[in-house]
C-alpha cells in the first residue's frame, strides 16, 4: 500500500505523525488513515514503527475491530520482510493464503512481496491461486467476462512472473493482454504490447549495476511517462452527502436550521440522484456519495472551529469524507445494490428516476 500523498517532496515522519493525530479525532476512519501512516513510515525506511501500528490495528484490544484484517496482515508481512524479518513474514504469508481472502488486495500485496524477493515459483502460484478464488470465468473460455477492475494486478502481474519464468501464454495472460489493450484504448493512447513491458530483459534492467543499462531503461520509461499518468494518478472523487433515513432523522432533531437543506427523507434521495446526472452530464468524472454520520459531522464541525448548524459546512464535509477514502463511486456497476441502502439494485430503484 502506498499513501495518497506524492512521495516527492514530503516529509513521511511528519505526514505519518499528523494521520496518526487525525486518526485520533476520527475514529471511525482511523483504519485507513493509520493504514497511510504506516505506508509513510516504510518509504521513510521506520519500518518498525510501520509494523507496530499494523499490530495496533490487529491487537484484540483495539477500539474497533479491523475492517480488513486480512489487507494488514498482508501489509505487516510485506513490511517485515523487507527489514530482514523473513521466517514471521513467510508465516503470514502462507497464513494469509490459507484463508483465501475474496478481496484482490491482500492477493495482490503477498504475490508482489514473494516476486520482489525472487520467490518467482511462489508469487506465480499465489497469483494463480488469488484468479481461480476471484474470477468465476475460466480464462479459456471462448469470450471470457469482462474481470472485475481490483483483479487487473493480479493478471498483469502473473503476466509478469510467467514472463520472467520463461512460461508460454496461456487463458490468464490472454486476458491480461486484452485487458490491458481494453484499458488503453479507453484512455486514448496507443498501447505498450504487455509483452514489452514485462520483457525480463527491461525488468532485469532496472536492477543493473551497469550505468549504460540504468539510462537506457530510465530514457524508455520516461517515454511512456505520460500514457500511464491517467493510472498513476488518485484524484478523490467529486463526492455527493447523503444521510441515511435515521441519521438525517437525528441530525434535523439536533440542528432544525438544516431542515430547509433536507426537506424530507426521499427529497434528499433523489436531490443526490438528480445532482450526480448533472455532473455527469456535464462531463465532470470521478463522482461519488459519501454517506454522514451525526458523531462524525459534529466532531468535523468542531475541528473547524464552527457551529455544525451551519448549511455550507455540509459540502465542506463531504469534500474531507471523500479525501478520507469514504467515498463509494457512482453509479453503481451494473446488477449492484443502490447506494440509497435500498436493498434493491440500482437499476430498479434510483436509475429508474427520470
């Protein structure tokens, strides 16, 4: 994992200490800002105090249980080996396969931790073993479904060890190519073949103690620089408020002067509708909702130093939602639920509304 900061520039220690003190005033939220903490804390190479807040957020006696213990457990091995903690952080490891996770990034983060350390065997075969849990495909079918976005690393980079093996293509590395073709044609640039780009030669480059192989491989990269910005970049999303029905109930109870913002529950709904077709028409990319919670409204409000009756507070706060990583993309993926909570999917509830 790698923190939303750009890594030029910062001072990681100071970043780190600052997220830790925000974590601390949002505990609801105080997973993933610890997580970027950490993250800060292995690039400045503290890498112990990036595992003791891992074990933190592991430690039976946390505030509130992990959302994702399986992503640190995968974090915290990942961390411990590269600062020579190598029999724990394989223990981890073959813990964290073992418990066949169905999210694609603890997956991600053991196979690339295995690869970085010449485990190429390992890596393909938790790669391979993370596509047969995600994807319900086989990669030979005659015209495979399209993967789900978060399993892209994971065919990009068996692609990669079965380049580096020396392995013929196969179903999955098909798919990784078509994928990667899909992905660029989309963005309107012309694709680099994945074969070139997982070519061992350029990949063993990159670890040359020859000068001469160094600035030919930086010069090539460089070139490519600007097809691969779209991907490298992490804007948060332009990010719509929405309170479900007993949160919007306990904050008009607390805060009457807001009931002009919300004047009923299924006004709010389809105000949040209607102004996220707006800005999609209008081509604004990148939108989201981030749902409010009362404790977390008045505690933002407070840190700002203001009344939390105050209406244009509320878009402020769904601006810091989403730069917090709270905000759920929209619309939804075609057959998932609504973002309302209806329990109904999308396509049936709120992409009905005119």
């Amino acid at each position: 994992m790698r923190p939303d900061t750009p890594a030029d520039h910062v001072d990681h220690i100071a970043e780190a200490e600052r997220l830790e003190r925000t974590a601390g005033l949002y505990p609801e939220d105080a997973e993933h800002l610890l997580l970027q903490a950490a993250a800060h804390l292995e690039l400045a190479d503290a890498r112990d105090r990036a595992t003791t807040l891992y074990d933190s957020l592991l430690s039976p006696s946390a505030s509130h249980p992990p959302e994702n213990p399986t992503l640190i457990r995968a974090l915290k091995a990942a961390n411990l080996w590269e600062y020579g903690h190598e029999a724990e952080a394989r223990a981890i490891i073959d813990g964290v396969r073992g418990t066949a996770p169905a999210d694609a990034a603890p997956w991600v983060i053991v196979a690339e931790a295995l690869e970085a350390h010449d485990e190429l065997d390992q890596a393909h075969e938790t790669f391979t073993q993370a596509l047969t849990r995600l994807l319900p495909a086989s990669p030979d079918a005659a015209a495979p479904a399209e993967p789900p976005y978060p399993t892209h690393p994971l065919l990009f980079g068996r692609h990669r060890v079965r380049r580096l093996l020396g392995a013929e293509h196969d179903g999955w590395d098909g798919l990784a190519d078509r994928v990667h073709r899909t992905r660029a044609s989309a963005s309107g640039r012309a694709p680099v073949p994945l074969d070139e780009l997982h070519d061992p030669k350029r990949v063993w480059a990159l670890g040359s103690e020859n000068p001469e192989d160094l600035r030919a491989e930086i010069a090539r990269l460089q070139s490519e620089l600007g097809s691969y910005r779209e991907a490298l970049s992490r804007p948060f999303p332009v990010a719509v408020l929405h309170w479900p029905s007993t949160e919007l109930a306990e904050l008009l109870t607390a805060y009457p002067s807001l009931s002009s913002e919300y004047p009923s529950h299924e006004a709010h709904l389809a105000t949040i509708e209607s102004s996220l077709r707006e800005l999609s028409t209008s081509g604004t990319p990148n939108l989201g909702i981030v749902t409010g919670t009362v404790p977390s409204y008045e505690a933002f409000a407070a840190s700002e130093g203001t009344s939390a009756d105050d209406p244009s507070l509320l878009p402020q706060y769904a601006t810091t939602l989403a730069a917090r990583g709270r905000a759920e993309g929209w619309p939804p993926e075609r057959g998932d639920g609504c973002w309302c909570g209806s329990g109904r999917v999308y396509g049936e509830c709120h992409d009905s509304t005119p």
